[in-house]
C-alpha cells in the first residue's frame, strides 16, 4: 500500500498549551516561508513571529537566531511536545495547507481545541494531524491542569476515539468514519487514487480502443509544453 504520512493509531504525548484564541494561518506560518510546493522543511518557521526576536527570512539558519523565551515552544518544560492544547478558532485566515505542514513537520500530530476554522480543519485531516474537537469545558479544564503539571502527557486512541488522561479518566471524541479510515491508513488524496491505478490503467486502455484520436493528443502534448 502506498502511504503519503505516518499512519495515526495510538499516540501518547506531551501536550503543550497555546492560549490564545482565533490564531490564523498567518500566524502558523507566515507567507514569506510559502516558498515552496513541498510538505517539508517549514517546521523551523511554525509561529515564526511569536518564537524569534528577530525578522525570519526563508533559507535562513534558525538555530542561532534569539527567541522570545516566554513562548510556550521555547520553554524547555515543552519540548519534544507532539500535542497542542488550543483555543477557539485555531486555523482560520488564508487557506494554506503550509500551515498543517508546518506543524506536522514540528513534531505536532494532534490537536484539542473546542473548534477550529473549517478550511483548516479539512486540510489537517488530509496531511495526517488529528484535530479533536473536544467541549470547551473539558479544554478549558485542560489548560488549567496542563500549565500547572509539567511534563503532562495525554494518549490518544484514534480506533476507539479516546483522549485518556494520567488519571484514566477518558474522553470520546467524534470524527468522520472516512476521514478516520485515511489518519489509520496514512493516505491522503493521491494516495488513495493511486489504489485505483490499476482499474485506471484498464479504463484509460480501453478508452484508447474505442476513441483512438485520444491517443494523437497525448502524444502531441509534450511536444506544447516545450515549445
């Protein structure tokens, strides 16, 4: 099977808190870093504004520039976090996917907010990171517990759709049958079309067979492009 991200089955991992609320894309990864059609090597740059004192260029060294030690991701209590604890609204602004690369490439593979912006919600689901949607309540309960414990882990079952905290206390989430399938399996769109790349092939043969014309045009086609 082809897989385009590391398939999400159970996950046990540092939650780090981002308390704020209706943080955009903008904020996740600032245009000058969208440089690049790739999915990786944004994760230097994720909350570049709000990580570095100084002004990030793309290309740029990140491991001597001076940071703003008051930053959660700065704090040495957080790191190697793979879980972020967030606020209203997290994701909205631009739709750009660089935002959930940005955060995948981090080390972030899950989320807990309350809810998200729609466009980003869909693009984490298809680029491998979990957003849970957990009641504002039990996240709010979250950031209490979790900024006065460090070290606070959480596990995160995506087959029985647990979050299970260190006291054993669970908590159901929902998530789309579907997408659920693809974060199990490691698929994203392309992924999933190529399991059909055999019954494409054969359709694509005999497609040829009843129009054969086709077959002019695309052999004409590369002939265009490099003109």
């Amino acid at each position: 099977m082809t897989t385009a991200f590391r398939a999400f089955t159970v996950l046990q991992g540092l939650v780090a808190p981002i308390d704020r609320a209706n943080v955009d894309t903008d904020a996740i990864i600032p245009k000058q870093f969208m440089k690049s059609i790739r999915r990786t090597g944004y994760g230097d740059n994720l909350f570049d504004e709000w990580r570095y004192l100084d002004a990030g260029e793309p290309g740029q060294d990140c491991r001597a520039r001076p940071r703003r030690p008051e930053f959660v991701l700065n704090q040495a209590r957080y790191t190697g976090a793979s879980i972020l604890l967030v606020r209203n609204n997290f994701g909205c602004g631009s739709s750009r996917e660089h935002a959930v690369w940005a955060l995948r490439d981090f080390g972030i593979r899950a989320l807990i907010a309350p809810s998200y912006a729609g466009i980003f919600h869909g693009n984490c689901l298809k680029n491998g990171l979990l957003p849970i949607v957990l009641d504002e309540t039990v996240v709010q309960n979250l950031f209490a517990v979790v900024l006065s414990q460090p070290g606070y882990q959480i596990s995160i079952d995506l087959l029985r759709q647990t979050v299970t905290l260190p006291s054993g206390r669970f908590v159901d989430f929902d998530i789309d049958s579907d997408r659920k399938q693809r974060l199990l399996e490691g698929l994203d769109d392309i992924a999933i079309t190529l399991q059909q790349s055999d019954a494409i092939k054969e359709y694509e043969r005999r497609r040829f067979l009843l129009e054969p014309w086709l077959q002019s045009c695309v052999d004409e086609s590369p002939r265009r492009f490099s003109r």
